[in-house]
C-alpha cells in the first residue's frame, strides 16, 4: 500500500482552479465548430480539452479524499511559495520588461548583479565583477558568435560595434 | 560498391570537412548542453549562414551539430537535471540521480559510449536496410500516427511520475497548447481570443525553455541554504565490465531507437522514452531501483536517442518526410541546396545519400573524441555556487526565449510557462508530458482528421479498420495495455471490489 502523502498546502484550492481552467478551455473549445464533425477544427481540442477535464475532476477528487493540509496559509509561504521564489519571480519580470525599454545590456546587467547579490550575498563588489565577467561571456558567445539579436534598448550598440570595427580597418 | 565507398569516404580525406565535421559536433555537443538553446535553433541559424557555402561543406557542419547536440542534451540532464534537448527528457530520470550521488563522471562515460554505440547502429541501419524500412513506413496509416501520439504522451506521463491522471492531464494540456493559432487545415482560429499575435501560436521553444528552464530554476530556489552537491567527476572513462554488462541492452534500445526515428513524425524524444520503458520492464533486478539512478535507465534512452539520428535521416532523405523538429530544419537545408530529398534521391543522386551516411559516422566518432574530454570544464558551470547560477540559467532562458523570433512576447509565454511548471511541479503535476504534448499536437490533430476523414466520419468504420489492420491492432492494444498496467486505480479497485464482495 503507498503511504499517502498529506496534502500540501494550497492543493485542493489549485485542483479546483485547475478544474475550472479545463472547463473554461472545454468551453472555448466547443465555441470553435460545437460537435458539428468528428473531422471539425475543434474536435482535437474539445477531446484533449474533455480529457483535461476528467482527469482534474478525478485528481481533485482523490485529493479531497487524502489528509488536510496542515498549517495553512503560513506553510504555504514558507513551502509551497517561499519569499526568496516570490522576490525572485518578481525581479525577472521586472527585468522582462525592462528588457524592452532599456535594452539587453543595461537590463541584463542589473538583473545579473540584483540576484547574484540577492542570492549570492558575497558583498557587492564581487557581485558586480562576477556579472560583468558573466555578461561579457554571454555578449560573446549569443551576440557575437550566434548572431542572436537581442533589443538594443538605449545604448547605441550597433553605432559602437560599426566603430570598433572601422579601428581595425 | 567501390563508388559507394568513395563518396562514403568523401568527408574522411579531405581536411576541410573532417574539420568541418569535427567543430559542428563540438559546438553541437555544447548546443545541446546549454539549456534554452536547441539543436534545431542551431541548425536554422545555421542554414542562414551557410547558404552560400559549398553544400558539402554545410551538410558536414550541420551533421556535426546534430550528431553532438542530440548527445550533448544528456550532459544537463545529468548534471543539472536539466534535459537539453527533448531527446534527453528520459535521460534525466536516473542521471541527475546519479549525478546526486556523486556519480556524475560515470554517467556520462557511460552515456557517451552508449550514445556512440546507439549512433553506429543508426547509421547501420540506416545504409542497409533503408529501402525496407521506408517502405514499411509508408504502409501507416493516418491512425497509426495518431496511435503512437498517444502512445507517446501515455509513456512519458505514466513514467516521469507516479500519478497517472496527472501525467494524462498534463499531456492533454500541451495537446491543446499545440492547437493554439490558426487551423493549419481550415484557417478557422482556434484559442486566439481576438488576438492577432496569436494566430502563429504559441512558441514551442518558449514552452519548453518556460517549463524546464525557468520552473526549474524557481523550483532549485527550495534548496539554496542546502551546500551545493559537488558533482565528483573523476571517472569518465566507463569501466569494461559496465560496457560489457550493459552492452546487449543499449543494442536492444537502439533498435527500438531505430524503428522509432524512423517513423515519420517521431524522434529521439519517443525513441528515448520508450527505450526507458523498455529497459524497465526488461530489468528484473536493477541494482539500484528506477528513477534512483540506475544505469540501465541512463543508458537505454541514450543508445535509443542517437540511434534514431539515423533512423530519422531514413524517411527524409528516402520520403521527404521528416522525423522530428530537428530533421524538418534539416530538410528545408537540402532543399535550399538544391537537393530533392525523395524517393528518386537514392537512385539519383547515391553519392549525396553514401555522403551523408559517411559523415554521419565521422560525426558519430567525433561525439566519443569530445564526450569523453573537456567534461571538466563543463562541471565548472555544475560547481558554480547555485546563487550564480540560478540567475545565469533565467538570464540564459530569456535569451533564448528571445532569439526564437526576437520577440518579447516569447519572453512572456516563457516566464508564463516558468511560473505555471513552477506550481505544477510543487503539486506534483509533471512537466515533461506538457511538452510532448505540444510538439505532438499538431501530428495528432492533423491525422486523427485525415483518418475520420477516410472513413467518411463514421467512427464504427473507424475502430472496423483499425481492429482489421495488423500494425494499427498492435499500437491499439499497445495503448490499452500500457494505460491497465500503469493505473494503480485499476489494481485497487479491483482489490476493493474484491473485499467488499467477500
């Protein structure tokens, strides 16, 4: 018999929403051709969207049948989302949309030496030289060697580049 | 025979492509291990700019890197619990358990060789038997793609975890994922919601970086206080015994590895997994039980993943079809050479054909040159304080993200995607379903139409022809059984049932 695992804290509350979300595609799935024709542009989605369905109506039923989560809302912060996920989450989509307006070097730069300070703690110093050696590494190998363009934002990178470039010429 | 053998040895003699083929499969092998960048955004950039190079010479690139970056997705795997390439989703399960205990050097000696064993056996293939192969390929029937879609979302959801339904909800997921944009087939919007921007769909590769990239950085959060593992990476030359030991297993997977590379629209990703099952099913006494870091788990989908390289250049250098998302790249590089991959290719043009199988094998002996060196310098990135590295592997994710298409909204679908495998992973939903979901989607989709289609809507018709065909009877009751034999609801409710009425 497989010990059953206590539920963990916010469980049951994400198997409904993720019944919902099902029902909610099931839904969009069937506005695409309703069940006009086995053969229909929404017949594929309204059979993975059923199975979505049935399959999280049988978990959250299995779920609500296993132990309550003990401790509640203070272990969900503390197990299911810590601080430290949050604040970090929260610096990459700062910096997600920062990549836009300030363009990759900037942005990225600052990404590098908030977390790496956030997460590293070794003193400040050190995390500014450790992300310029690792931003430089990266500008090398992706902008340089593989051609990614990646957004330019306000630093003039291509007018520098054109640059260094007429110095060897 | 001896022309054949001639162009075989076209890449071998001359010093420029043995180079050539020798750098493609170093960076492939890099390619593969940097999560968030794949073989096949490698390959397309790569087309790009060897467009104007002599086709010989970007055919030696290309092959290099594919070669190397199917193998190089087990280094992460191993070592970061990160596959690199879907082909190394299964390589993942005993290998970062392995890595865990320190066994890291041997994982991936083993696996290198294995992997180089699996790619011989492709190429072997390959050269003798691809007439016969492609012509059985060719008698599947819409359904039996179909089939092995589900077939394939069935193994990695009910072997990635311990909870079938989530394993199936997960894969339903990604099926519908896939459907995002507009109907291939009518053009009718499916999930746009009035968007424009999402009549292309979602970005794969953005889902991908999402679901393994991210979520697993946020998820490697959980455990900063915990002292970084040092990967011990001492012994990388794997011992004989090991090789001899597990020798007749990696020949059995990479036959699976093969037949699945071979099937239009499957690759390395099903190859590996099934070859996973495989090797499960067929080990009585693993000495360290599955999923815990047995070798027979690291080594069965990496022989199967690179046996079905060759097994995928089958049907698209004999049916212009394509095995996987790597090989469709592949395929539009031919045509942009000038090359008509097809049935008349063999016939017209056999030195192009003994080309590539030569290279292949080249690129094949490269893979074991640079699996089994420079492993250290890889670790360095391993034993890299996890405060250091976390940020480097999300900085790399939006990078990624980013260079699919240069578009900031892939960097939204991917961070959407990180925050969603996040949770789902902290419920013990898996991931790696959701993936396969969504690269098998629109096979899927596209086939379970044309085959209602055939049968003129009527679904009797349907489950008539299917039960009447030998191969779509075997995939049918391949799916059946493996869906009774992994639902412990089944036992238990059999055991329940049988107590209550006693």
């Amino acid at each position: 018999m497989p010990t059953i695992r206590a539920k963990k804290p916010g469980e049951t509350l994400f198997g409904f929403l993720v019944l919902a979300f099902s029902l909610f595609l099931f839904w969009q799935a069937y506005e695409i051709s309703g069940f006009s024709a086995l053969s229909s542009p929404g017949a594929f989605p309204i059979a993975a969207s059923g199975i979505m369905v049935v399959a999280s109506c049988i978990s959250l039923l299995k779920d609500l049948k296993r132990p309550a989560e003990i401790g509640g809302f203070e272990v969900f912060w503390s197990n299911v989302l810590p601080p430290i996920v949050s604040i970090m989450i929260a610096i990459i989509f700062i910096f997600g949309i920062a990549l836009d307006t300030l363009g990759f070097i900037i942005s990225a730069l600052l990404f590098l030496i908030i977390s790496i300070q956030f997460l590293h703690q070794k003193g400040l110093v050190r995390s500014i030289l450790l992300s310029l050696l690792a931003l430089t590494i990266i500008y090398i190998i992706f902008r340089l060697v593989f051609s990614v363009i990646l957004p330019e934002g306000i630093i003039p990178e291509r007018e520098i580049m054109a640059w260094i470039g007429s110095l060897f010429k | 025979m001896m022309e054949a053998l001639n162009y075989f040895a076209t890449s071998w003699i001359s010093p420029e492509l043995m180079a050539l083929t020798a750098l493609g499969t170093f960076l492939g092998v890099y390619i593969g291990a940097i999560p968030g960048l794949s073989v096949t955004m490698a390959v397309s950039i790569l087309i790009s700019f060897t467009f104007s190079w002599d086709v010989n010479n970007a055919l030696c690139l290309m092959v290099g890197i594919f070669m190397g970056g199917v193998y190089g997705g087990s280094r992460t795997a191993i070592l970061l619990n990160i596959p690199g390439a879907p082909s190394a989703i299964a390589t993942a399960l005993d290998g970062y358990p392995m890595a865990l205990k320190g066994e890291a050097g041997e994982a991936i000696g083993l696996s290198t060789v294995m992997s180089v064993v699996g790619g011989f056996v492709g190429i072997i293939v390959l050269a003798l038997a691809a007439p016969m192969v492609s012509e059985f390929a060719l008698k599947f029937q819409p359904r039996d793609y179909l089939m092995l879609g589900v077939l394939g979302i069935m193994l990695v959801g009910s072997l990635s975890g311990n909870n079938l339904t989530k394993g199936v909800f997960a894969g339903a997921f990604g099926m519908l994922i896939g459907t995002v944009g507009l109907d291939p087939l009518t053009a009718e919007e499916r999930f746009t919601f009035g968007v424009v921007e999402l009549w292309n769909g979602i970005n794969p590769i953005a889902v991908m970086i999402g679901l393994f990239g991210v979520s697993e950085a946020l998820t490697q959060l959980h455990y900063m206080n915990k002292a970084a593992i040092k990967q011990k990476i001492d012994r990388i030359i794997p011992r004989w015994s090991d090789i001899k030991k597990y020798l007749p297993l990696s020949l059995q997977t990479s036959t699976i590895g093969v037949i699945v590379g071979a099937l239009p629209g499957t690759g390395g990703d099903i190859a590996a997994l099934m070859a996973y099952d495989h090797a499960k099913r067929v080990t009585k006494n693993p000495e360290v039980p599955f999923g815990q870091g047995a070798k027979e788990g690291l080594i069965a989908p990496e022989a199967a993943n690179n046996a079905a390289v060759g097994g995928a250049y089958i049907p698209m250098l004999t049916l212009g079809i394509p095995g996987d998302a790597v090989t469709a790249v592949f395929l539009g590089a031919l045509f942009i050479h000038g090359l008509n991959p097809g049935p008349l290719l063999l016939t017209e043009n056999p030195g192009m054909f003994w080309f590539t199988v030569g290279n292949l094998t080249l690129a094949n002996i490269f893979v074991l040159v640079f699996g089994l060196t420079g492993i250290k310098l890889f670790s360095k990135i391993v034993e890299c304080p996890k405060g250091i590295l976390i940020p480097l592997i999300l900085l790399l994710s939006v990078v990624g993200a980013y260079a699919i298409n240069n578009s900031i909204a892939d960097i939204w679908w991917m961070l959407g995607f990180g925050v969603i495998g996040y949770f789902m992973k902290q419920y013990d939903y898996q991931v790696g379903p959701v993936i396969l979901g969504v690269i098998l989607s629109r096979l899927m989709d596209e086939n379970w139409r044309r085959a209602i289609i055939s049968e003129r809507e009527s679904l009797p018709d349907f489950f008539i022809n299917l039960l009447s065909s030998p191969l779509s009877f075997v995939l049918f009751i391949s799916i059946v059984l493996i869906f009774i034999s992994q639902t412990p609801l089944w036992t238990k409710a059999k055991a329940a049932v049988f107590r209550k009425t006693v």
